[in-house]
C-alpha cells in the first residue's frame, strides 16, 4: 500500500512539475514585455525558449479550417491542423473573423500552447472590411492622398474591431495592360503615383503606432513584377529588362519599405526563369540586404507548392528547401514549412539561422502589434458592434467615392443635371443592383449593401425619374468563386428602355462590367461593354441623343464608339458601398468631379498595353504622311481614347506663365499660374512632367514627377511651385544604381499627361 502511495505521490509530483514547467514557459513567453527589454531583446529571449519545430510553426499559416466555436475536429486533415495550432505549430491565420471566432482560435494559441504565442490574424481587407471604399485602381483616380489614407484608416478601424490585425494590402504592383483583372487593386500604370498611393495606404492601415487596437500591419504586394504578367493572363510569366524592373516595378516597393510596411507578399510569377516565391535575389538580396526591410515576408496562396508546375522543385520538399533559403518567412496554405523545413535543417539543406531570422522578424511583427501585452485586444464584442457600419465610417467611405469618379467627357454642358423640371430616364441593370457595385474582393461584405444609383437619384424629388433595366448584365453566378455568365442574346426588354428614353429631357445609362468581372483570375481579352450592353445603348441614341453614360467597370474599357457619339461620360468604376449616393451627388453637381485617370484608356484593344511614359523609340511618331516606315498601326491611332491624368470639372482651369529655376546643384524650382476661367468652384489636378532628353540609359518622353490638388473658385487664380530634386531627377541604371546625370531636360505642366505646356532647363 505505502509503495503504491509513493508511486502516486512521485507521480504527482511530475505531473505538477510539468504544469508548472509549461505555465512558467507561457508566462515567459507572454511577458517578453518586459520594459527593461527592446523588442529585439525580448525576441532573442522568446527564441531561445523555442524548439526547431516551434520556430518552423511560426512560418506557417492556416486558412481558417472548422466553425471555431464548435467541437474541434477530430479526424483526417483538418483534425491535424488543430492539433499543430496546440503543439504551436501555427503562426498565422487567414479569413478567421468576427470577435467570437478569433478569440476562439487565440485561445487555443495561447493557452492550450507550451509557449502559449499568439496568432497573427490576417485577411484580405483591399478596399474596406464590411463597409466599402472604391476599389482601390477608383480610390487612386482621386490622386488625393488625404482621402486614400483616410479610406484605409477606416479600413483597419473596422477589420480591427472584427478581431483582424493584418492585412493583405496594398497591392503595389504596377500594370500596364487593362487585360488584366487585377488592375482594379492597384493604383495603375506609373511608379510615381503608385509609390505616393503605397505609402498613404500603409500609413492609413498602420497609424503612427502599431500597438494600437484600431490599426493593422499592410502587406506590400506582389513582390515582384506580377502586374506584367504577358498577356495580361493571371498567373502568366513576366519577362522584364532591368530598366523597367527598376525605374517601374520597384520603386512602389521600395517606397513601402520606407513607409515602415510591415510586412510583403512574394508574387506567383516567375522572373528571369525564377519564382518570386524562390528567388533569393528578390527576397533576400534586394528587400532585406540592399533595402534593409525588417518585417516578413509571406508566400501568396500555395505558391511555395507552385513552383512544382513551374518546374523549379522536383516535390514539396524541395520547394520548402528553396523557399527558406530564398528567403519567404512564411507560408501560406502550402503545408511546405510545417512538413518538410525540420528535416531539411537537419539534413543540413536549409540553416537554421534562416529558420531563426524568419522566426524573430514574424515574433517581432506581433510584438509591435501588442499582441503579447494583450493577446485578445482586438475581441471586443462591444466594439465590434459600435463600430462595423459606423455614420463615422460611411461618411469617410462616401467622401472618397465622389473624389474617384472622373469626367471624362460632357459636350454641351449636359452635366450637371438640373435638380428640377427634368424628365430624367435611367436606364441599365446596373443602375439598380446592390451588389456589383461593391466591386471585387469584398469578401466580408453582405450581397444587396450597396447604395444603387436609381436609390442616390431618388433623393433628389424635383424631376421626374423613371427607370428601366434595358437589359441584364449577367444572369446570375454560377460555380465558384463567383464566376458569371454574361447576357449575350437576351434583349427582351429593350423596348422598354427604349420609351422611356423617347419621353425624356435625358437619359442616364449605367453600364460597364459586373464587379466579378475583375480581380484575380479575371482577365478578359475583349475590354468593350460587356454582352449586349453596347447594342442598347446604341438603340437608346436613336431615339434620344442627349446620354449621360455612367460606367460601372474595374478597368480601362474600349468605348470608342461611346467616346464618338455619347455627349457625357462619367468614369465611376466601382464605388463600394455609398456607390449610389456618390454618383447621384455627382450628376445633380451637389459634387463637382475632379478625379484624373490613373490608367491609360485604350481605342482598341490591340494597342494594349499602352501607357503614356513610352520610349521615343529611333523612328518616333510623326505627321508627316509621306514618311510610312515609322512606329505605329496601320489601322489604329498611336494615341490613346484618354489619356494617364485626363479629368474634367464642371469648370474651366487654365496653366499659365511656366517658369523654371535653378536653385543649387540638382535643385530646380518650377512654377505655374493655374487660373479657374468657369462658372463653378472646383478642384484640378495640377501635374508636372519632365523628359531626360539623352541620358546612358533612354528615358521615357514624360515622367510624372509632381502633382499638386489645388481648389479654386470661378474667376480665382493661384501661383503653384513645384521643387525637383535628386529624387525626380535621376533614374536607376541597368545595374540598379540611382545616379543623376547633367545634361538637357523639358518640364511640362498642365491638366493630364498630354499637356503641352513646356520650358526647357539644363542640370551642369
């Protein structure tokens, strides 16, 4: 009997020396918070706590993979996944959201773990969480900075409140081909704009202290070169020279890196016959040597197991193997680390310096967040409630919106219409859907949420409004995820559109692309109105040729015909949630449009991609009709339908008195009289360009270097001055170094890119 007591005794007494063991292991892994300690100190400390294989869990992330707040699994893969969030084997999740769900994968983390590290919780918040902003390509036609940074600080207030503490976003790639279906997530053809758009979205998301539970770490995307991918195909190869990789694709990157981004995202393309996802030039080289990036970098959805079908790893393993050592902190959704990185260091294939330098900038990144101070400071029932669809944020997210739309075009001053005595016909299904307006990736948000257009016009009560639909865009979704079939036969109620355009003074016709027409995936080879829209808005100009054409759309589309024959046309894109109230506001002119384009608008399609800082090339356009061996179409203009920057106001503006000075070494001062000549009180875009006109490597014949967003009232003036420096001035070279070279120049400056203003200056 007493053998047996001492027996039970001894275990006991293991056993508590085990509990014991692992909760001092959580206390001490929850408090490397020590004020005595820096973040690196308290890192450095968490790491020497941890085994292989608690490092190598900390580079791997899960989608979220059962209802969290039911039983756990308990067999097969999913059974498996929940028994690595226990073992600590988990350093991330995705599309985990909501207070409730959150709190409940965090708990698991923290208290069921040896070590107890919190999750960091991400999810693809690109244009808002459950309210939504423009998409963001609408969001940069606004080129007002202030209100993109404001959109994605409402942005993290929001998905903050839902328990999420990162996201997927900004996507910085620059693309110039409207084929594409992710043109309308990033900020559009030129590295300028895109870098300033870069840096505002990351500072809106990330504050000015990361600790905060209404802020969220940015992931700059896609590292590098995806946004020219061939053909405008998703997922293509890109083949690029070393010019454009670093004038063009790196400086968005490069800038986010100074903007303090937290974290990137490796691309699915290859480039120079190496996936990003593997290529250590990109990774480790570049963004952390030669930039010293200090955050993570995560793999995009399975693209450590794609380079398998790229043909550059035989298996899995050494895909892990190439990844690590390229340098990707951390991988999502390709069960790659977890599986293979243990063997593959002790092998002696990957170092495990790499495994621990991955491991403390991820530890690090949940520091800044607060997450060991509070592992669930971002589940508060409470809050989430107060804030998720907040007056606050809809006010934000309707403010941006009216500053993205842009005019394209209004012959006869058609717009603004008159708030009273007009008989106005709406026409178009999109004028009245909910949802498309919401655009792509909006996967927290509700279908039918969407302010609609014939809703923002029903406010205004002294016309009379009559709608049709005309005809279907798509006739609804079929498969996953979200795939549509589009109206191409169905004109059954054209004629009813057709009367009611007959009895109006004028009619606006919303039409353009359905919001999962774009976006990943999504690349379409023919960029026109889609299915039989074209045909009615043709047969609605027989019979009344006052049209205000309304595009809906994710991308440039080729409306040639509407440019010719349509007398007002309004570029909106894809609004997000106060959609209809924007437009509206726009059409009656309560807001008068000053949104620029931040995408070349083709004629054709066949001119794509095309983009307004094009080489001269040795035999440049010409007029003259007798010169035949030039570069250009034989069928089509080289110019394009709009222009990069092109926008029109309600008013008149007008550049005058181009001044340019020197003052000092690389150091040019230009200035400009921008004059409102209209009857309205608006905003312009003021934009200066300049041409390098010989340096050792061709530059393009404009580059945006500075823009300026200047209101004014009718009849008021206002002297602009631009500064140049280095930074405008130079370019990087073919090896990758910024010089500045003397030599002749031109600056330009006026409304858009096709601006003829221009004076000559010289760098000694």
């Amino acid at each position: 009997m007493n053998t047996i007591k001492s027996f039970l005794t001894t275990i006991l007494i293991v056993v508590t020396v085990v509990a014991c063991t692992k909760s001092q292991n959580k206390k001490l892994a929850l408090n490397t918070n020590s004020t005595a300690l820096t973040i690196d100190e308290k890192v450095d400390q968490l790491i020497s706590m941890m085994t292989l294989e608690e490092k190598i869990g900390q580079m791997n992330q899960y989608n979220g993979f059962w209802d969290v707040t039911g039983p756990a699994p308990s067999e097969g893969h999913e059974a498996k996944k929940y028994d690595h969030l226990r073992k600590g084997y988990v350093g991330s999740m995705l599309n985990v959201r909501g207070v409730n769900d959150v709190r409940a994968v965090q708990k698991i983390a923290v208290e069921e773990s040896r070590l107890g590290i919190p999750l960091i919780i991400g999810f693809d918040v690109i244009h808002g969480y459950k309210t939504l902003s423009p998409i963001p390509l609408a969001e940069a036609a606004s080129w007002d900075l202030e209100a993109i940074k404001k959109s994605s600080e409402v942005a993290a207030l929001e998905a903050s409140a839902a328990g999420i503490n990162w996201t997927f976003a900004p996507m910085v790639d620059i693309s110039r081909d409207a084929r594409w279906g992710r043109v309308m997530e990033g900020a559009g053809e030129d590295a300028f704009l895109g870098s300033k758009i870069a840096e505002a979205r990351i500072l809106g998301f990330q504050g000015n202290d990361l600790s905060k539970n209404n802020t969220i770490a940015a992931c700059a995307k896609h590292f590098a070169g995806y946004g020219f991918a061939e053909a405008g195909k998703d997922y293509n190869t890109v083949d690029v020279g070393t010019s454009t990789l670093n004038n063009i694709i790196f400086p968005p990157f490069k800038t986010s890196v100074e903007a303090g981004v937290k974290t990137f995202m490796n691309s699915f393309n290859e480039l120079n016959g190496v996936p990003a996802t593997g290529n250590s030039t990109l990774q480790r080289k570049i963004l952390k040597d030669k930039w010293n990036f200090d955050g993570f970098v995560v793999s995009d959805w399975g693209s450590i197991m794609e380079m398998i079908a790229h043909g550059h790893a035989k298996d899995l393993k050494q895909a892990a193997e190439i990844s690590a050592n390229a340098g990707s902190d951390m991988d999502m959704e390709s069960y790659a680390y977890v599986s293979e990185l243990a063997d593959l260091v002790r092998e002696g294939k990957v170092s495990e310096e790499f495994i621990n330098d991955a491991a403390r900038r991820i530890l690090k990144v949940k520091h800044e967040l607060g997450l060991f101070d509070d592992p669930y400071k971002y589940c508060n029932l409470e809050r989430e409630k107060e804030v998720i669809g907040s007056s606050e944020i809809n006010e934000v997210v309707l403010d941006v919106a009216k500053k993205s739309i842009v005019l394209l075009k209004n012959e006869n001053e058609l717009l603004p219409l008159k708030q009273k005595n007009q008989k106005i016909a709406l026409i178009g299904a999109l004028a009245s859907d909910k949802t498309s307006p919401l655009g792509s990736w909006r996967i927290a948000a509700d279908d039918n949420t969407a302010i609609s257009v014939l809703e923002g016009m029903q406010k205004y009560s002294g016309n009379k409004l009559t709608y049709a639909k005309g005809t279907d865009v798509a006739l609804g979704k079929i498969g996953f995820p979200f795939e549509l079939e589009i109206n191409t036969n169905d004109k059954t109620e054209f004629n009813e559109a057709i009367d009611i355009a007959q009895e109006a003074d004028v009619v606006v016709m919303v039409l353009g692309e359905h919001g999962f027409q774009s976006g990943e995936a999504r690349s379409r080879t023919k960029i026109g109105l889609p299915g039989v829209q074209q045909e009615l808005l043709e047969a609605v100009y027989e019979v009344n040729k006052n049209i205000v054409l309304v595009l809906n759309n994710g991308r440039p589309l080729t409306i040639t015909w509407a440019d010719r024959h349509i007398p007002s046309i309004i570029e909106a894109w894809q609004l997000g949630t106060q959609s209809g109230n924007a437009i509206a506001q726009i059409l009656y002119g309560d807001y008068n449009p000053s949104g620029k384009l931040p995408m070349t608008f083709p004629r054709s399609v066949g001119q794509i991609p095309i983009y307004y800082n094009y080489k001269n090339t040795g035999r440049p356009t010409t007029d003259n009709p007798n010169i035949v061996f030039w570069s250009h179409y034989i069928d089509e203009s080289n110019t394009p339908l709009y222009p990069f920057g092109h926008g029109l106001s309600y008013t008149n503006f007008s550049y005058s008195q181009l001044k340019v000075k020197a003052k000092g070494k690389n150091q040019i001062e230009v200035s400009v009289v921008l004059a409102n000549t209209g009857n309205y009180k608006g905003k312009e875009v003021a934009q200066l360009y300049i041409r390098d006109l010989f340096a050792s490597v061709t530059r393009p014949i404009k580059e945006l270097k500075g823009f300026k967003l200047v209101e004014l009232a009718p009849n008021e003036t206002k002297a602009i001055t631009f500064k140049l420096t280095e930074k405008e001035l130079g370019f990087y070279n073919n090896e990758g170094v910024f010089i500045v070279e003397p030599g002749n120049f031109k600056v330009f400056v006026g409304g858009s890119s096709d601006t003829v203003l221009e004076e000559d200056f010289s760098l000694k």
